[in-house]
C-alpha cells in the first residue's frame, strides 16, 4: 500500500470511532474526535471548526475511497483473465488485498457517521447531508461485492500457477530438443522400415 490508501483507511478508521455526542477536530491536516463540552465547543469555535467542516471532512473521504476502489476494479491486474506472469500476480493480490481492507473499513465508518447524526440530531442540513454520504457507500459495497464475488466464481483470473519468465536461450534449447527428438524418430522408423524390406526380400527367395 502507498501512502494515498494508507491515509483513506486512517480516516476511515477515525470516522468509525466517532460516538454519540462526539465531534471531530480538523487541524493543521490532522484529525481527532473530541466529546462535547464547553472547552471542547470554545477551542472549536477558535480554530474555526464547524459541523459543515466535519460534513465535508466525511464526503472527501468517502469520495477518496470510492475513487481509490474504482481504480483498483479497473485495473488490468485485477482484470486479467488469462495466466499470470509473477510480477503480475503479486500485483494482483496486492490489489484485492487493499480492496478488501477499504471495502471493510468503509463498512465500518457508517456506525460512526449514525452516531453523528445523533450528535446533530436537531440540524436537519447535517443529517440530509450525511444520510446521502450513507447511501454512496452502501451502492458503492455493493458493487465491490459483485467485483469480488466475480473474482471468486472465476470470471476474473484468481492467483493459480504464475507463469514463469523464461530466458530466451532456455526456449531455444527447448526448440531444439523438439526439432532433435524428432529427427531421432524419423530415422528409427526409416532404419525399421529397411529392415522389414530386407526380411520380405529374403523370405520371396526362399
């Protein structure tokens, strides 16, 4: 994993730890949750925190992760049907294997965006805002799911043997192996053929 998904699953984890009557504080790019009070409301208001920043904090991470996935569905390693070269194959399963983490990781963020919901219960803005955040990852698991389930009923090549990379002269020795083998064969039937003329020969004569 680079560094782009490692900070999608850090805020996607950071979102589903969100409890009821919990706030997130978004300062100098760092993100923490803190719980409601008056310090907590005061030392918001003075870095300039709001709740449609915390709105806009979610949506940005959503729509990362949902690109992110998008990207990785497209991609030709996940996408190749036929046999797999070794490189290709480590790829591939890097791939699925951080379509897998961000799949379940956006799941879990939906528990902490409920319970901000609750934290915002009287603002009907927020709650729209988020319940429309909700349904993009629930159509968006679903389409992972039929991606993955795809790749599991063999639509799409799962990791088997990878192909290995031969050197050219190894394919060469190879060709001419073949090409003396069947000369090999030739001359035994031609050596097997002469002998059988020479026994009928024999045999009319006497």
């Amino acid at each position: 994993m680079n560094e782009i998904t490692d900070n999608i699953l850090v805020n996607l984890k950071i979102i589903s730890k969100i409890a009821p009557n919990n706030k997130l504080k978004l300062l100098n790019n760092t993100t923490t949750i803190e719980k409601e009070g008056i310090a907590s409301w005061l030392l918001r208001w003075y870095n300039g925190d709001s709740r449609e920043k915390t709105v806009n904090f979610i949506k940005t991470v959503i729509a990362d992760s949902i690109n992110m996935t998008n990207d990785i569905m497209n991609s030709t390693y996940i996408n190749n049907k036929g046999r797999k070269t070794a490189y290709e194959e480590t790829e591939f399963t890097k791939l699925l294997s951080t379509l897998s983490l961000i799949k379940v990781e956006m799941g879990n963020s939906k528990a902490g965006i409920v319970n901000l919901q609750k934290t915002y219960e009287l603002d009907i803005q927020i709650i729209s805002q988020l319940e429309v955040v909700m349904n993009k990852i629930d159509g968006h698991l679903g389409i992972i799911d039929r991606k993955l389930r795809e790749i599991q009923t063999g639509e799409f090549s799962l990791p088997s043997s990878p192909i290995p990379i031969e050197p050219k002269d190894s394919k060469e020795k190879d060709t001419r192996d073949t090409r003396d083998n069947r000369d090999m064969r030739e001359n035994k039937d031609t050596r097997d053929k002469d002998l059988r003329d020479s026994r009928e020969d024999r045999s009319k004569r006497n």
